[in-house]
C-alpha cells in the first residue's frame, strides 16, 4: 500500500499511517484487516480509516454485509463481526477532503511502539474557511473513535487562534481514556489536544 500512487494522491493519509505501523517485516506480511479485527484501542489503521468514513465489507459462506467502521467496533476487543464472518473488503469514497488529512502518533519511542494516543485528522478548507472536517483518535477511549463534537463545532466557521483554542478543549473534553503503563489517563487528555494543534496547523499552515 505505501507505494500505491492512487493511495498517496487520494488517500495519503493510510500512507502516514502505514510508515509508522510496526516495521517493514510485520508489514509485509500483515493485513489492514487483521489491524481491525483486533479491535484495539490502538489499532493504528483504524484511525485514518476513520476519517475516510471506511466501509467494511463482510462476508460469510451464506450472506454479504456493509458496515461502516464507526460502527465496527463495540468495545476493547470487540467487533460486530460473528465467529463465521470474515472482512473480505474496505471501501472510501474518493474527495477532496480525503486528500488531505495528515496522521500523527505519541509512543514511548520512535519505532514498533504501541501509541500513547494516536491522531488523524482530513480537512477541506478554503479561504480559511473549514469546509469540512474529520478527526479521529486512538489510544484515548475504549475503541478508536471519530471526534464529532469536535468536527460539528469546527465546521464552516474561520479558522483563528481563539477557534483553534476551543477546538483544542473540546478535544480534551471528548476523549475518554485511561491510565496503564504507558501513560496516566491525564497525560492523555492533555496530549490528544495538542496533537490536535500540531495536525491543524500541518494542514493549513
């Protein structure tokens, strides 16, 4: 996938994504639908599958069926997915806000870390004018998750620092993380907001 030229114009942020999944061996050799099944919180491809609004399609020996991915996952471990399903597909729609998103991950080093939260965020502007948004986050809940109070409140309103700041605590407010041993649950909070800025200002500086 990372040398897929319809992916890296259409989609580039999978791309993003994928550089800083595992290393080039497990990568080789997994799939992004093995990423999903997991259902970890820190799934890493499930998050800018999320702001592709990815639809997951599913089969088994006697019925297809769609479900798209904000619905996939029901908890920590957990999917819709019956014991005699499979996921055979996953399907985005091409746009202009899937071209530009950009992927951001917190681990405890540079490569093969788990996150500490994880961010992708899709953005359609212009002149200065948010036209449409998508943000999802990981390692910040129970399951990776779409940030739609923050999206709603984003869209089509003008991008300023005073807009940037509310943005950024409504993220806080949004996320619902806890502590293990890689980081405390407040730690998280305030990391998801700031990878919120540093993705913001990616895409529109």
């Amino acid at each position: 996938m990372i040398y897929s030229e319809i992916i890296f114009k259409e989609y580039n942020v999978l791309i993003q994504a994928a550089e800083q999944f595992a290393d080039p061996l497990v990568r080789n050799n997994a799939t992004i639908g093995g990423n999903l099944v997991t259902a970890s919180p820190a799934a890493d491809m499930a998050v800018p599958l999320l702001t592709l609004d990815a639809l997951i399609k599913i089969e088994n020996v006697r019925e297809k069926r769609e479900v798209k991915l904000k619905e996939f996952f029901l908890g920590p471990g957990k999917t819709v997915l019956q014991d005699d399903e499979l996921i055979v597909g996953i399907e985005f729609e091409q746009s202009d806000i899937n071209k530009n998103g950009y992927f951001i991950k917190l681990g405890q080093r540079k490569a093969m870390a788990i996150a500490i939260a994880s961010l992708a965020l899709n953005l359609e502007i212009k002149q200065n004018k948010i036209i449409q948004i998508c943000i999802a986050m990981g390692s910040v809940a129970p399951m990776p998750i779409r940030l739609t109070v923050v999206e709603e409140f984003l869209e089509n309103k003008e991008i300023s620092n005073k807009l940037v700041e509310e943005a950024t605590s409504k993220v806080s407010e949004e996320v619902n993380p806890i502590s293990d041993i890689r980081a405390s649950k407040e730690y998280r909070r305030y990391i998801s907001g700031i990878l919120f800025k540093r993705a913001l200002k990616k895409l529109t500086n």
